[in-house]
C-alpha cells in the first residue's frame, strides 16, 4: 500500500500578505534586525519565523503562517529563510534560533517570546500573538 504524500509548499516571497517579508540574504536579515526591529516604537509586534526550504516542518507550518499574518494585519511579520550556511550561522549564534521552525516575538524592539513550534502545536503562535497584541476594540480602550 502507497502511503500518500504531503502536500510540498514552496517557501516563497510570492505569496506573502502586505505585513510580511521574506529574508533570504544576511545583509537583508541585518537590516531587519537593525533597522525595521530594534527601532520599533509603540505597542507593534513583530513576529519572526526561521525557516529553510529543506525543513519539512518549516514546508508544512508555512502556509498556516501565512493565514495568521493575512488575519494579523496590524502586526509585522519577517519569514527568515536560513538556507544559507552565513545566515545559519548567524541566527543560532547571533540570535539563539536552535532549531527549526522556530520563532521570536518582539515587541518595541525587545525580544519578548522565543519558541520552536510545529503543526501540533500552532495555537501557540496565535496564543503569543494574541497576549503581545493590544486589544483594539471599542470596550478594551480606555479614553
């Protein structure tokens, strides 16, 4: 009996919401994290998600990346793609990624969560989007 293959997603800028980019070089990854990360003012998130075309986890959580950040339209997203050995390199000594897929939430510029995560354990994502997120609605502002 033929066991059935999982669907293959290509990790790709192509597909990617308007709050989202895609990283693949380090001077790209760089500047990121000097300019668009650590000079973040005000409540905004930023949610970091370190992936590599040869991660079958990363390939499989991508496209659930996607739909959060399309329901997220208020919190910035950077998909690092640490393929490059350079990049690689950098984002385990530079900034601790131990494994993949992994991620880290900023807020103002500082780190405030850090995490691997997988299919199984998604809503762990949202959860940390949802409690680094201020909440916009009408009975949640005070004036």
């Amino acid at each position: 009996m033929r066991m059935a293959r999982q669907p293959s997603f290509k990790l790709s800028a192509d597909q990617l919401p308007a709050n989202a980019q895609y990283i693949t070089t380090m001077d790209d990854a760089v500047l990121a994290f000097r300019n668009d990360i650590a000079t973040c003012v005000g409540d905004k998130l930023t949610v970091v998600f370190f992936s590599a075309p040869w991660c079958p986890g990363c390939k499989r959580l991508y496209p659930k990346i996607l739909q959060i950040a399309n329901n997220n339209p208020e919190v910035a997203f950077k998909v690092v793609c640490v393929g490059d050995d350079h990049l690689r390199t950098w984002a385990q000594d530079v900034l601790g990624v131990s494994k993949l897929p992994y991620f880290q939430l900023y807020v103002e510029g500082q780190l405030v969560s850090a995490f691997s995560a997988n299919l199984q354990t998604i809503n762990v994502v949202r959860a940390e989007i949802a409690t680094h997120t201020p909440c916009t609605h009408e009975f949640c502002t005070t004036n």
